[in-house]
C-alpha cells in the first residue's frame, strides 16, 4: 500500500501486528538475543538506569504489541533499534553484550528487508 497503490480495502493492508509478532518472535529466537529478553535488572546492574533514561527489551515490545501500540512500522523498529543503542551505550565494544546488540541488529534489519517493511 502506498501513494501509488492505495490500498482497496482492509484486507489488502499488510496485518502489522501479525508481521511484528513473526520478526520479534525469530529476533528472540537468536542465539545473541539472550541479553535483551527482559529489562535490565537494577540489582544486578545498578548503575545501568543512571545512563539510560529509554531501557527497551525483547519482553516490553512484546507486551507492547499485545497492546497494539505498534500502529505503524517507525515505531516497531524505533523500540527495536534502543535496545541495541542502548547497549552499545552502556557496554564498550570489546564486550559480549555489545558483539551480541551488533549481530542481533544484523538480524533484525535482514528480516525487516524481507518482509517488505524498509524503505
Ligand atoms: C543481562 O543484560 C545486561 C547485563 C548487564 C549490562 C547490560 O547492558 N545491556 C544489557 N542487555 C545488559
């Protein structure tokens, strides 16, 4: 759907939600995504929310899409793309947790390419 090829009907939009949930599901899926599946715990990290004001992770943009927050791409990969600034943020590059932000972001930007979201 677009300027050129308005869409018909409702059918014809691309159901959003359903092709969100499929890319969230394989970027959790990743074998790097296991830093980002929940909030940064502040126990664990205590500083961490001292440095970064928007935290993002793999479970919050779950329950967002739950909630149907998500009403157009820009703000799908928005929340996508924090979780790894954020990371590359507070980690130096050296470390497993910034290798894991840049292969997952790979990832993630192959799969919006595939399934007709970029530009
Ligand atoms: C478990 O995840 C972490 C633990 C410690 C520091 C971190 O920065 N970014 C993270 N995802 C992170």
């Amino acid at each position: 759907c677009g300027i050129e090829a308005p869409c018909t009907t409702k059918e014809d939009e691309p159901n959003l939600t359903l092709v969100f949930k499929s890319i969230l599901n394989q970027v959790r899926n990743h074998s790097a995504s296991w830093p980002f599946l929940k909030p940064v715990d502040k126990n664990e990290v205590p500083d961490y929310y001292d440095y970064i004001p928007y935290p993002m992770d793999l479970k919050t943009i779950g329950e967002r899409l739950k909630k149907g927050y998500y009403i157009g791409k820009k703000l799908f990969i928005a929340d996508m793309i924090r979780i790894f600034t954020n990371c590359r943020t507070y980690n130096s590059a050296e470390t497993e947790y910034y290798k894991c932000a840049n292969q997952l972001e790979k990832f993630f930007n192959t799969k919006i390419r595939e399934s007709g979201l970029g530009e």
